[in-house]
C-alpha cells in the first residue's frame, strides 16, 4: 500500500527520515509530500525544500517526492493514496495531528497513521534546527548530508 509522509521539511531532519523509513517498513511503498503552511517564515524556498527532500531520500527505494499544493485529502484522493503517517514528538504533536486526523477522515476518508519518535529523535525539530544554524551553530548531525551542505552555503560560519 501507498502512504504519504506530508510535512513542509524546512528543513527535513535525521528524525523525519526515520519516520519516512519506518512508514516504508510497514507499508511498502511512500510519497513524501512537501507543502507549503501561510503561517511559517521559511528558511528554504518551496523548490529548495523539495529538492532537498529529494537528495536526502534519493538512495532510499520505494519513496517517491513531490510538492503538494492545496488540501492534503485532495492531493490523497488524486493519487488513490488512503493514508497518512505522521511522526509525534510529544502530547502537544499528539493533540494536533489527533485534530488534523479526523478532519481528514471526515472530509476525504484518509486515515492515519501516529508512529512515536524514536528516542534519539524525540526533542528534534526544524525548528530548534533553524535556530541553532541562525545563530551558528552546528546541525550536521541532525540533518542529512545534502542538508548540512545547503546549509553551510546558506549560512557560512566564521
């Protein structure tokens, strides 16, 4: 069965990786989806994120990339895709995707599915990782190889 992986990836981490290679494990077959959220300040360009995406999960078979535009159970429905994994860090993930989950369900009958972090990735975040390269540190542990590289040129140390 096909399973999307959505998320908007600014940037995609060691931890979403693993989540995208857990959801093959289970399903077989996964379609990360990057999206773009009004809300957030983006460090990287839709297209930079994508391509990006791309580079990190190019030597992982079965998982395709593409970008998503508009609802998550449209985009779903026009790939015959039933359902969804996502990765929870915490109870505040939790109480969100719950939300997010029956909205999906009731509006395109797209189930999900929560898989829990794994313990080294639980307090990882895009958003800890925007900041801590922000104010000069080093993220190379914490994202994949093509990501560290963009982000050095993006944001050169001293």
């Amino acid at each position: 069965m096909k399973v999307l992986v959505p998320g908007s990836f600014d940037p995609i981490t060691v931890g979403h990786l693993d989540i995208v290679r857990r959801a093959h494990a289970l399903f077989g077959e996964v379609l990360v989806a990057i999206g773009n959220n009004s809300t957030k300040d983006y460090m990287f360009t839709f297209e930079e994120r994508v391509e990006l995406v791309n580079g990190a999960t190019s030597d992982l078979p079965g998982i395709t990339v593409e970008a998503m535009d508009g609802l998550l159970v449209d985009f779903c429905r026009d790939r015959g895709i039933p359902a969804v994994v996502k990765g929870l860090r915490f109870g505040a993930d939790f109480d969100f995707e719950l939300q997010m989950a029956h909205m999906n369900a009731e509006m395109g009958d797209i189930e999900t599915v929560l898989l829990p972090a794994a313990r080294d990735h639980a307090t990882l975040s895009s958003t800890i990782i925007r900041q801590v390269i922000r104010l000069g540190g080093d993220v190379s542990r914490y994202v994949p190889r093509n990501v560290a590289e963009a982000l050095a040129v993006k944001f050169p140390r001293s």
